[in-house]
C-alpha cells in the first residue's frame, strides 16, 4: 500500500473542490458560461460582493410560476448591488428559446447558456429553478429554493430573499440549506 504524501493529498483535494458539486461553505471557482449569441462570458465578469446564480428554465411549468416572483427579488436587489446570473442548462432549450422566453416574460436580467451542462454539473444543481447565494470572496452561502411554495399565496418561508438579507447585513445565514423543487434539468446524455 502506498503511503499518500502532503503533496498527494493537496493535489486530491484541490481536484476534488473544483470538481463540485459546492456545498454551502465552498468556493466558486470561476467558470465560463455563453450569452444568447453564443460568446464565453467569464463569471469573474459577472459577479459582485454578494451573487446568486440561479438555474431555470423556459418549458418547465414550476420554473414558470417563479417568473414574476425572479423579477421581482431581481428589482428589490440589484439596486442594492447584488448581481444576478441565471443560467438555463437544459439540453432540450436551445438559445433562441431562451431568448423569447425572457423577451415575453419581460425579464430586467439577462439570461445564459450553459452547453453541455458543465455549469449545472460544477454546482451539483439538479432542478429549475435552484439558486445559490455567492459571497464576496467566493464561498456559497446559501443553496435551494426561492421560497417554499409554487402557490405564491402560500408563502411560509422565502429562501433566497431571508439569505440575500443575511448576507448583505453580514450575518449568517439561518436556513442556509433548503430542498429545491421543480423540474428535473434535461441534461446532455455524456459519451460514456
């Protein structure tokens, strides 16, 4: 048996933190995403002091009833420096959907691609719609769903609007961890 040496370890770690999926508590390296047209557009590019990448969709019926609800967090928070990146990573959802999709849900915030999943598979997301809340330097510090019901009248606890709060008065966030829902992001099949 092999003895793993400090150096051994440090290298397997660092593969493995870059790998993701990120957690709350891990850092986001930087990735590279397309906009509609299809140009690379560097996340270091996009992000702020506080961050939320969200995953989401045009054909999902959950993702859907959140529309109203992302441009609303989008208004309430952008003005108060938070920058936004949502992505859409659903094979099944080419570019130009993508891009009619937010003209007819008259979306303030621009919306990504991410080809081959890449993006979805580095944060581990599994569902639209899905948000993490990046901090300055980088860490996760929120993850999961925007609030607790697709019945916007049935509203308990909002997720993501208690995290970006906690975040921008420097606290910590309570429910740092909650259970996305939604619909199933339609991955590209791998070649094995």
């Amino acid at each position: 048996m092999k003895t793993l040496t400090i150096f051994g370890l440090a290298a397997l770690t660092a593969g493995l933190l870059i790998a993701g999926p990120y957690n709350v508590g891990s850092k986001v390296e930087n990735f590279t995403i397309q906009d509609l047209n299809g140009q690379g557009v560097n996340f270091s590019d996009l992000k702020g002091d506080v961050t939320v990448v969200m995953f989401i969709a045009t054909q999902c019926p959950i993702s859907n009833d959140y529309n109203q609800r992302m441009n609303e967090l989008y208004s309430e928070f952008a003005g108060k420096g938070v920058k936004f990146v949502f992505i859409n990573s659903n094979a099944s959802e080419p570019a130009a959907e993508v891009s009619q999709h937010a003209k007819a849900n008259s979306f303030p915030f621009k919306v990504y691609k991410d080809a081959g999943n890449q993006v979805a598979d580095r944060f581990g997301a599994q569902v639209t719609p899905e948000a993490f809340v990046i901090d300055k330097v980088g860490t996760v510090r929120y993850h999961g769903y925007i609030d607790d019901s697709r019945n916007a009248a049935n509203i308990k606890v909002r997720g993501l609007k208690n995290a970006l709060d906690a975040v921008l008065s420097g606290q910590s966030v309570a429910n740092a961890q909650t259970k996305a829902f939604g619909c199933t992001i339609k991955r590209e099949k791998k070649a094995s």
